[in-house]
C-alpha cells in the first residue's frame, strides 16, 4: 500500500495566488513526521516545511504552511502568493518513528507546480 | 561546509560495467541513504546506514551494494549495470531524530545503455 500519496501530478496557478498541494499518508505509528521537499529543475532537493505527529500547531515557514490533519491522515502544503520562482516539483515525504524506520523518508510521487505570470 | 557532496556528476556506461558513486557529508551525521528517482516514481530508497560499518537494504536494493567505511562517506556500487538502473541517483544524510530534515546531494545522472 502507498504510504505517501500526491493526488495532484500537475497544478497550475497564478502568480500572487495562494495554492494547496495535497498529500495524505498511512502510517499505524503513533509518533511520525512530515516534511515537504521541492525540487526545482536544476534538480537539488530542497527542504521546506516539517510537521510532527505530536505538534499542536499547523507548522509554518515564510509563504509555506502545511494544513495538517490528523484524523484525515492528510498533510497538505499551502504556498501563499505564488512567485515564478515557486514552479517546480513538490514532494511529501514521511518519516515514521518506528523501531526498525531508522530515520527512513518514504515519498510520494510528487507535484509539478506551476506559476504563470 | 561543503553539505553532501556527489561524485561523479554525471556517468554513462555500457550494460555489465561496474562503477562506484562516492557520497561524502561534512555534518557529522550518523544516519546516510541512497535513493534513485525516475519520473512519476518519486524518490526510492535504495540503501540506508545508520552508523559506520553498519549498512541495510531499502525499498529497491538489488542490483546494488554499498559500504560505509568512514562515517563521513557512503559508496553506491553498481557490479554489473543494467539498462533499468539508469536513473538519478540522490544521497542524503541526517542526524539522529524524527524531525531532523534530510540534507540531499546534488545528484548523480547515471545513463546505462
């Protein structure tokens, strides 16, 4: 079964918009994380955003948040006023506490986003 | 700090040679992974270590070996390179602990023909 599932393999949107990335997981741990990635297309990875299992708070980082749901089992990244400089692929990835994980990112497919001026 | 550094950058080889993709990291980190990316796929993990001379298999691991000698350098061998290993290949390596983010190297492209 997919751990990681992006919905999205394409999404378009207007520069200045804001923009939901959708990513739901399954895990049966109680203790997990997630984390955002973005991969321009020069290639290297770039992390953006984590969120923990246990964290009250939707995390936040500048123009990126991550609109998590746990019950949902979703963890969704919003870019508030896109730029041109956001067109890339997105990847969620999660990272689950349990004995044998070490430390493991297990990611999705990923997203191409895409800002048109 | 250099990060997580790749070499070679870019490869291409004959079915049924061998080469060795060398991962070096200046963190001190204790966990390191390889993982291979082909489109639609995402990043699959190939194989991970958590500490020197300590190595396991990920998610797509035949075809492939490691070694992990040094704590800051993690190797990726390939015996004898098959078309279907032509990919990207990502190293990344973190320090221990759930929310601590993965540090990726620039890639290695890799065309086998």
């Amino acid at each position: 079964a997919q751990k990681i599932t992006q919905t999205q393999p394409g999404m378009f949107v207007q520069e200045k918009e804001a923009v939901t990335l959708d990513c739901t997981y399954d895990t049966s741990d109680q203790s997990y994380g997630l984390f955002w990635y973005k991969q321009p297309s020069s290639g290297e990875m770039i992390f953006l955003i984590y969120q923990g299992s246990y964290d009250e708070q939707n995390a936040t980082e500048g123009r990126y948040s991550l609109n998590f749901q746990k019950a949902r089992k979703s963890a969704n990244l919003v870019i508030s006023a896109s730029q041109l400089g956001d067109s890339a692929m997105y990847f969620c990835a999660m990272r689950e506490a349990g004995g044998t994980s070490y430390g493991k990112l297990t990611f999705g497919q990923g997203t191409i986003l895409t800002v048109h001026p | 700090n250099a990060g997580v550094t790749q070499t070679p950058k870019f490869r291409v080889l004959k079915t049924g040679q061998s080469m060795t993709l060398l991962c070096a990291q200046d963190m001190n980190h204790e966990y390191m992974y390889w993982y291979r990316q082909d489109p639609g796929m995402g990043l699959r993990l190939i194989h991970y270590s958590v500490g020197e001379g300590t190595t396991a298999k990920g998610e797509v691991p035949d075809g492939y070996n490691v070694s992990r000698l040094k704590k800051q350098n993690f190797l990726l061998g390939l015996e004898s390179a098959a078309p279907s290993q032509t990919s990207v290949y990502f190293c990344a390596s973190s320090p221990r602990g759930l929310a601590n983010e993965q540090f990726f190297g620039p890639g290695t492209r890799l065309t086998v023909l």
